[in-house]
C-alpha cells in the first residue's frame, strides 16, 4: 500500500506542475488521466477523462482512441482485465503508428491471463521502431515481454527480454521502482532456473 500511495503522490504532483502550463488542454487531460490511472488514482482519472468527455465531445481520436485508452487502464487496474481488452477492441481502425495502443493492450492481455496474445501485442511494439511514442513504450513492452514468456513457463526466452530491457536501461536510475521490481522478478527467475536445473540432474 505504501509504494501505491507514492505512485498516486508522484503522479497528483506532476499532474498539478504540468498543469500550469496548460490548464484543460485535451491533450494534457488525457496525459494526466492516464498517469493518474496507471498510479492507481482511478477515482481522479475518470473524474479527468469525464472533463475530456465535455471539452471535446465531437473529437473522434479522443473518443475512440485517448478516452478508450483511459477507460481501459482504469478498468485494468481495478482488476476488470477482460473489460479492458474489450473497451480496445474498436480501436483497431486507428491504431496504426500508436505505441501506446498496443502497449495497453498488451498488458490487458497480460493482466486477463492472455499470455501468448500479450506477448505477441508486445513484439509487435517492439518491432516497429518508427511508431510514435516508440522510444517510450519499447523499453516498457520488453519488460512486458519477460513477462509474458515467464508467465508461461518460458524461461530461456523470459531471461533474455529481460536482459534487452536492462541494457536499454543501463544508465537509468537505479532506484526507479520499475527497475528495482523487475530485477528482483529476474532474480527469481534465476533462481527458479536454476532449482529446476538442479533437479533435473539429481533425477538423471
């Protein structure tokens, strides 16, 4: 609960100094829901993505992309992970090019226990070097893709999206939450690699 209520301070302050700048501008309403969203604040992203509602309720990309984006995490993160692989699935036809889309809904799939779906979402991403946002979601979905091949049992493949995801972030904070879970969630992995390992040759 302590990491949670950091996470939803961090985002409230960014959100608040971001705002400054630019007070109800669709695009930072939707940053901000967003954030707040993925923090675990999901009472202020929604009460957000309702003021994005009203500000521009005839624009087509923040109703059928931005707004179903929001409205999926929230649901992700209240534990409705297969309502939110629904609310992405008329995004399709505006997809193309946008990071962000298949990164959320990669981690849908992650979170409804989709595994391969996921994984596949995540390489996609990953794949595509010239969609916007991408040098921002990439890192995020070769964690999400170590994931995912964890989750599933494969380990040989698990350890190296991981490896891919420290190199990209050899010069990162080593303190980023983030960071810190996903090394430990490696060490495990090691770990367990290795008791199987172990075990494996007692039994020959």
């Amino acid at each position: 609960m302590e990491g949670l209520a950091e996470r939803i301070a961090a985002a409230r302050k960014l959100c608040r100094q971001a705002g400054e700048a630019g007070k109800d501008s669709n695009l930072g309403l939707g940053h901000f829901a967003k954030a707040l969203a993925e923090a675990g604040d999901v009472t202020q992203a929604e009460a957000l993505a309702a003021k994005l509602d009203r500000l521009r309720p005839e624009d087509t990309l923040d109703h059928e992309v931005h707004l179903r984006l929001i409205r999926s995490i929230i649901e992700r993160e209240r534990g409705n992970a297969v309502k939110a692989v629904d609310l992405l699935a008329p995004v399709t036809q505006y997809e193309q090019g946008e990071s962000q889309v298949h990164y959320h809904r990669a981690r849908a799939y992650l979170a409804a226990g989709e595994h391969a779906k996921a994984a596949a979402e995540f390489e996609k991403l990953i794949g595509h070097r010239g969609w916007f946002g991408w040098g921002v979601f990439a890192p995020l979905a070769q964690l999400g893709l170590a994931r995912a091949y964890a989750m599933q049992g494969d380990r040989e493949n698990s350890r190296k999206a991981y490896d891919d995801f420290f190199t990209t972030w050899k010069d990162a904070d080593p303190d980023i939450p983030i960071l810190r879970q996903a090394k430990a969630e490696y060490m495990k992995l090691t770990v367990t690699a290795s008791a199987a390992a172990s075990a494996s040759g007692k039994k020959q």
